[in-house]
C-alpha cells in the first residue's frame, strides 16, 4: 500500500502532531492528497516550549488547522511515578483525550508518525496506540526516517534536519517519581545547551548530578567546554557530568 492510497481509503483524519519531522511529513502528506485533515498537538509538562512553536510554525507554513489540547499526565498516578512501562500509561491518556477531542471535531480516525524504522517490538508506548486503533500510515507503508528526511528536504519543510527528540520525562530514570521541578531543570539545561548551538544532546538527570551526552562529533567540543558549561548550568543543575560514550542515533 502506498501513502496515497491509505488516504484515498481513509479521507477524513486526525494527524497527532507533535512538531518534528514525521508527523510533519505525514500531514503534508495528508494535505497532498486532498484530504479532509486537522492537525492536533497534545500539550504536556512533558513537551518543551519549542516544539509547540515548531508545530505551530509548520502547520501555518503547510496550511493546515491545527488546534492545541492541554493534557497534565502528571495528575495520572501510573505517569508521575514512572515505572518502566510509563509511556504506555502516558500515550494511552494522551491519545484518548486526542481521540475523543478528534471525534467531537467529526474525524473518525486518528494517525501517528511512527514510521519503518522505529522498532515496534512490544514497545509500551505503541501497544497503548495498537490499542486504541490509532493508525500509522508511515510504518504501514514501508516509508523509513531517511526517505522521509529527504522527500520532507525536497518539498522545502523547514524541520526536515530536525533532531529527533525524545519527551522530557526520558531525561529522569525509570523508578524515580517525576516531579514539575525535575521536568523545569532539564528543560531550562537542554535551551541553554541549545542557544550555545548544541544540537542532538540529552541531559539525563542521575541523582545529584546531570549526564550530558552528546555525539561523537561534539565529544571534543563538550569537553574542552565543561567548565565553562558547568559554570553556566550551575543555577539550574549543580553538578554536570560528560559521558566519555558518545550518544547514538536511534535513526536508520
């Protein structure tokens, strides 16, 4: 199946969009086909500010309604205490808010952006979206992350290069309860690493310090850097580690 005929089969649909690259190629996409589509972003303590921002400027950019939902996933027990199953619990609460929301708006069918080469597995957060009959059109029809990179450069999206980026709340350990704070801290970290031009980088909270790590292309950068970096992260995380192990790509 091809992404043009899933949408001549399903003309009216609802694209969870989260402000990155695949969701955002989805819904060109879905506009490109002609179809009946609005955009919805579920807002979260879990979500940075600049990702509304970027879901915002791309859906204006591809002309498509997007409306925005607030969800607190922190108020759901089986969230803030974060076991190792967390994102089930927490895609599962955001999408029935997305899917009821996307019903009232008269669309009877909800898509995500996971695509082929994200590793479904019996991956928590994809079970809860199995579940839920939310549908994903990329992964269905064999369209990886480097086709959707370069058709998304080709058509001239502005987040085609965007690093992936995973939810705040994979920035704390499994086991530890997830507290606002906790959440501010990495957030706070993470924009002023980025305003210093780091990019593809994760701070991982770890007790009383931070691990920064970042790809083996910024390794001597960042460690040249640390006193420096530790210096200007010391309001916000106190103590900052480098991790010797460069971080890995999860995209193929």
């Amino acid at each position: 199946m091809t992404i043009p005929e899933f949408f001549a089969a399903h003309p009216d649909c609802a694209v969870a969009f989260s402000g990155g690259i695949d969701s955002a190629w989805l819904l060109h996409e879905a506009l490109r086909c002609g179809r009946k589509v609005r955009a919805y972003f579920v807002r979260t303590p879990f979500q940075p500010a600049f990702e509304l921002k970027d879901a915002q400027e791309t859906a204006a950019a591809l002309g498509a309604a997007l409306t925005v939902l607030e969800v607190d996933v922190l108020t759901v027990p089986q969230v803030a205490a974060n076991p190792e199953n967390r994102c089930y619990y927490c895609k599962r609460t955001l999408f029935t808010a997305l899917l009821a929301q996307a019903k009232a708006d008269g669309f009877p069918l909800v898509l995500d952006g996971s695509n082929a080469s994200d590793d479904a597995g019996d991956r928590p957060g994809m079970r809860a979206l199995r579940e839920l009959g939310v549908r994903s059109p990329l992964r269905e029809c064999g369209v990886t992350k480097a086709g959707i990179r370069a058709q998304a450069k080709a058509a001239g999206i502005a987040l085609w290069d965007k690093p992936s980026y995973a939810c705040l709340a994979t920035r704390i350990p499994a086991g530890t309860p997830i507290t606002r704070e906790d959440l501010r801290r990495v957030e706070e970290g993470e924009a002023l690493l980025m305003d210093l031009g780091y990019i593809d980088f994760r701070l991982r909270l770890r007790g009383d310090y931070a691990l920064f790590q970042v790809r083996e292309a910024d390794l001597d950068r960042a460690a040249a850097e640390l006193p420096m970096l530790q210096q200007k992260l010391r309001h916000i995380l106190p103590q900052v580690v480098l991790d010797s192990v460069p971080r890995q790509s999860r995209e193929s």
